[in-house]
C-alpha cells in the first residue's frame, strides 16, 4: 500500500515533527537525529495546536522543502470533547497545509481505525472504527487527504511498548512497571485476549525509512504476531526475582474486539525489504534491560 518517491535513500533537508514531547514523537525524533538528520521539535510548549496563534507561528516555521510528521494528539480519545479537541489541532494542520504545501506528510494514526475481523487485518481492510479514538484518527486521515496533495504517508500502530511509555496502560508496560516494584500482576479475565504488540523503536525506524523514500499510502506498523495478555504477564512476571505472581480477575463487560485481533505486515517488509520487526520477546527482553538500569523511585 506504499509508493516511494524515490528509488534510493534520500536525506530530507529538514524534518519538523508535530508532537515531539509524546511517546512516540520523542523515539522518532532520536533516531532522526541518530541519522544526523535536521530536526525542529515541536510539543505544546512551543506549539499549542489549541492556541489561537498556532495557525500564525506554524505557517511561519515550514519551509516548502521540509518533511511534517505529524503525530500530535490527545490520545487515547474518549469522549467527544477530547474529539472536538483533535479535530480541532487537525484542522489547524489543514489550514496550514494549504498555505505551505511542504514536501512531503506522514501522519501517525492507528489501528483503531479498522472494523474487528477474525482475519489477520491489512491495509486494506475495512476501515470501520468502533470507538472515538478510530473516528478521531480516520477523520484526520481523511482531512489531511482532502488539504494536502503531496505525498502522504499514513502509518497506523498498534499497541506500542516501550521504556518510556507515560500512559502506563493494560499491557505489558504496566506489567512491567508492577513486577519491577515488586507488585503482582492483575488481569481482566483470564486475559485471554490475543493481541498485537509493537516496540515505539520500531514504530520510530519504520517512519525513518518513509522519510527516505518519500513515501506516500498507508502501512500498518505491527508485528504481526498475537499473543494473550495472559502470557504477556507470565513471561514479563518470569523476568524478575522473585517470581512476580500474576492474578486473573472477574471481568466486567465484554471483551475488547471479541478477544482476537490479528495484522498481516507483509506490505512493510515488501516495501522495505531487510526491514523487521522484533518479537515481542525480543522487545520486551530489550524494555527489560532499560529498566533494570534506572533506580525503582525513576521508572514510576
């Protein structure tokens, strides 16, 4: 689902990412500047995309050469005036868009986005969101379609992990955050739900390698393996000693996506062949070690 502009790797002359003070936006920003690539970070302390003046001081800071990334939100979206507020920040991108025209977009969405399937999920699948969160980004999606006609790259992640993820939700970021403090970890049911999971750094060098090409259409950034919460615990609770214990729970309410969601990421490593995603042992294994090199009162 991606066309590259170009053939061969091609350094941007600059790269202004939108929401560069967020989980995501701060691991893209380090590996472009690994690259050695020039870029301006902007978070709402420089930037409030709510302000009245962020139309103004956006349009005088691109350039028509640069390369946007666009991955400011409040997220996770969940009830309609966090919607109104991320359409809002997206029709400021708009607006902006159409008095600069910059030389190429990427928009981080998600998986959110897509109608639940018992088949393993692609980037042409149906694209039916059953929350706030996936209309709020396939809303965006579609206004900057509709303000931009320059290539545009739309990547859409799944459950991202990693050291410094701040919102600590169900998963294995706060499986380890409990089991590095010591605490036993609580499931929803028997946490059966089998899930994707996706390393930030690998979310991060997927984006690096569309900033190259110039990449324009959609991907999904996705393991493209399942695994159950359950034995997420089990193997994060088996990484530390004494053996953390884990716990089911009474489970209120139906399970999230009938239990199953499945991605097929065949269309990344076809468009960037030698590119791979780690396992989630591998990258849980990776979290571990960052962890276990802080002190217990840094990693809350």
């Amino acid at each position: 689902m991606l066309t590259h502009t170009h053939l061969t790797d091609l350094y941007p002359e600059r790269v202004v990412v939108l929401g560069a003070g967020g989980f995501i936006g701060k691991e893209i920003v380090r590996q472009l500047v690994a690259k050695e690539i020039p870029v301006v970070s902007i978070g709402r302390k420089n930037i409030d995309l709510l302000s009245e003046e962020a139309i103004d001081l956006l349009i005088e800071l691109l350039k028509p050469n640069d390369v946007l990334i666009f991955v400011s939100a409040l997220a996770p979206c969940k009830d309609l005036a966090m919607l109104q507020d991320n359409l809002k920040m997206a029709d400021v991108v708009c607006k902006v868009l159409l008095k600069v025209p910059v030389a190429h977009v990427i928009y981080v969405s998600s998986d959110a986005v897509y109608k639940d399937s018992l088949m393993p999920i692609i980037e042409s699948s149906c694209a039916e969101p059953g929350s706030l969160h996936g209309a709020m980004h396939l809303t965006r999606e579609i206004a900057l379609k509709q303000c931009y006609f320059g290539p545009l790259a739309i990547v859409r992640p799944t459950l991202v992990y990693g050291f410094n993820d701040p919102h600590n939700g169900y998963g294995p970021n706060r499986f380890r955050r409990l089991a590095f403090n010591g605490s036993s970890i609580t499931l929803f049911g028997e946490g059966e739900e089998q899930r994707d999971h996706v390393d930030v750094e690998d979310v991060a060098a997927l984006i690096y390698r569309i900033v190259l090409l110039r990449s324009a259409g959609i991907v999904n950034a996705v393991s493209g393996e399942v695994v159950s919460f359950r034995e997420l615990a089990e193997f994060v609770a088996s990484e530390f000693s004494p053996h953390i214990l884990v716990h089911a729970s009474p489970r209120i309410g139906s399970i999230p996506h009938g239990g199953y969601r499945a991605f097929d990421n065949n269309a990344v490593l076809q468009a960037f062949p030698g590119f791979g995603f780690k396992t989630w042992r591998e990258g849980l294994r990776l979290v571990h070690q960052q962890q276990r090199l802080v002190p217990k009162s840094e990693s809350l």
